[in-house]
C-alpha cells in the first residue's frame, strides 16, 4: 500500500508557504491523471475525483500539479516547483503540459538503431530549461554490446548519469536513488525503446507493451495518457506517452546549459559576434580541429538555438495577438447594444 502522506507525495516547504488563512478548509491534493472535465488526485485520505470550475481549463494543469481541493472541484493550482512543456506537435502557438512538480527526468533510450543524439539533446534541454536531473537510461543492453553506447551518452552532457540495463530483468536497483521517498520521476522517450517495459517493471504494474518491429526497431505506442504511479522505493512515477515530435519553445536557458562547453569556447574566439564558421581565431573551430568538440554538437547548437528562437517568437505574436482580440470583444461589449 503506498504511502499517501503528503511528505510522501512529495508535499514541501514550497507549497506549505503558499497557503493562506482561507486556505484552511481546502484539502491538498496531488493530480494523477487528467481526464475532459475532471481529474483524479491522491490526498492524504488516499484517491479523489475532482471537477473543473468553469474557469479553469484542464489543459492548464499537469499531472504532478498540486492542487487545493475545495469539496468536491478544484479550488486553485499551487505553483509549481518545476514544469515540463513542449509545443504542442502540428502547431506553431500551443503549449502543452508534460509533467509537473518533477525532481528526476529518465530519459529512455535503447542500444539499438534507435540511439540518435539529436533527438536525445531535446529531451536534454527540456530537462535543464525546467531544472530537473536528466538521467539518461539506456535499456535492451542485453541485447547488444551497451559500451559504445554509453560512450556516446556521456559525450551528450558533461557528468550526466548514464544507466544501461534490461527492463525486463527486474534488477533496477541502480535507478533507487532517484526514486526514493517524495521523489517524483518522469519518464521521456520516443516508442519502441522499452519505456512503458521499463515502467511496468519499476511499479510492478501491467502496463501494455506492444511489439517492436524487428526490422526498423520501432514500436507501436503503448502508453496514451500520462499518470502518477506509486513506486516499491516510495518514490513516484510519472509515464508519458512516446513523443513523435518534441518543438522547443521558451528554453533557452536549457540550450545554455546543455552547451556551456561550446559558449566558454566561444567567450574565447577573437571577434565577439564570431559565427563560428570560417572566422579567424574562432576558438570552437579550433576545438573541433583539434579533435576536443564534436562538429555534430556545433550544428545542434545552431539548430536547436533557431528553432527556439522561431517557436518562442511565434509563441509571442499568437499571446499578442490573442490579446488584442479579447481587447477588442471587451471593448465591444462595453458599447451600447454590444
């Protein structure tokens, strides 16, 4: 039975400062799933369903959240310790939630074809732009020689945790220490690599998997929602859905951490606007000739930099747009006849 203390859920100073006099008859509850006009949360007295006021919008909460419970509907959000958002796949404006509240990311991949550094510093970036421990997991190690694959994890951030191993072996212990008590994991990967095998295995549960295509290494998606899920070691686990396409909005800082190798080698180069192609004395070209920087990590750089850029400024023309449209409805309701 897990332990449903708030300590436990991961309850903190964080949120307790948050709460006022009026506060007083609201019941803290921590969101495990989402659903069309009502979530379900987990309290100290053990698992609610609550109702969505008209004027909070599920899509403006994340499994994770914590919540004031008043009766039987939510009362309001509480800030957030961290928050996991990408721009929604198919648009250029809408943000969607992933997760919120979380202390560890597992960044799944697998020792196979399906190992892609590119797709892996994505991951990456959401990670350091929210302020969560990446830890990248590499899984169906025993189905190949994990070492090189490894290599190649630790080259993508300097002291990352890297962890290979079998998900369907039950031998998870090396993942205990971030899965304690309080501690919130999510777990982020694309189908196919062994994620929802991998969280079946960690919460002892019976998540479906499907097939993987021996051919191409793909799988089908398996987990279509996101949950909360108790963990043996006390901690709790939040799945995710394998993301197809994963937009960068609004994380520079993330893009800053993830390269702050390549942005000392710059403060370096001889001319302060140096693009870091042809330039004379540009210090990151003469690391990559000298064989210290991947030139791969330079063109993610330059990447992942533009399109942060394009997303967050299409993200700013929708709000100010949206904006003035409600402006103008105001307005026009002000009018007489309006």
């Amino acid at each position: 039975m897990p332990d449903f203390s708030l300590p436990a859920l991961g309850w903190s100073d964080h949120f307790s400062e948050q709460l006022t006099d009026e506060d007083a008859a609201l019941v803290p509850a921590r969101l495990s799933s989402l659903h069309r006009d009502r979530v379900l949360a987990l309290t100290a007295t053990g698992a609610v369903e609550l109702l969505c006021p008209p004027t909070l919008s599920v899509a403006a909460m994340a499994v994770g959240d914590w919540v004031l419970a008043d009766g039987p509907r939510v009362g309001r959000v509480l800030d957030r310790i961290s928050l996991l958002q990408r721009r929604a796949a198919g648009t250029g404006t809408v943000a969607q939630l992933i997760a919120a509240n979380v202390d560890t990311m597992f960044v799944v991949t697998s020792c196979n074809a399906d190992f892609n550094e590119a797709r892996l510093e994505r991951y990456l970036v959401l990670a350091h732009s929210a302020g969560i421990t990446p830890v990248l997991v590499l899984t169906k190690a025993d189905m190949a020689e994990a070492a090189p694959y490894i290599a190649r994890a630790e080259g993508l951030s300097a002291g990352m945790a890297v962890v290979a191993l079998n998900a369907k072996s039950g031998d998870l212990g090396v993942l205990d220490p971030w899965c304690r008590a309080g501690q919130t994991v999510v777990l982020l990967g694309s189908s196919g690599v062994g994620k929802s095998t991998l969280a079946n295995s960690l919460t002892g549960g019976a998540l479906e998997t499907g097939a993987v295509r021996e051919d191409d290494a793909k799988g089908r998606h398996t987990t279509t929602s996101r949950y909360l899920l108790a963990l043996p070691t006390g901690g709790w686990l939040i799945d995710t859905p394998g993301v197809r396409e994963l937009q960068l909005t609004d994380v520079a800082d993330g893009i800053d951490v993830l390269f702050s190798d390549l942005i000392d080698l710059a403060a370096g180069c001889r001319f302060r606007d140096c693009k870091h192609t042809v330039e004379p004395g540009c210090a990151v070209q003469a690391a990559i000739k000298a064989g210290v920087v991947d030139a791969r990590r330079l063109e993610s750089w330059r990447k992942l930099g533009a399109e942060e850029r394009a997303n967050s400024s299409a993200m700013q023309v929708s709000k100010v747009r949206a904006a003035g449209k409600y402006t103008k409805k105001s307005a026009a309701k002000r009018r007489p006849g309006g």
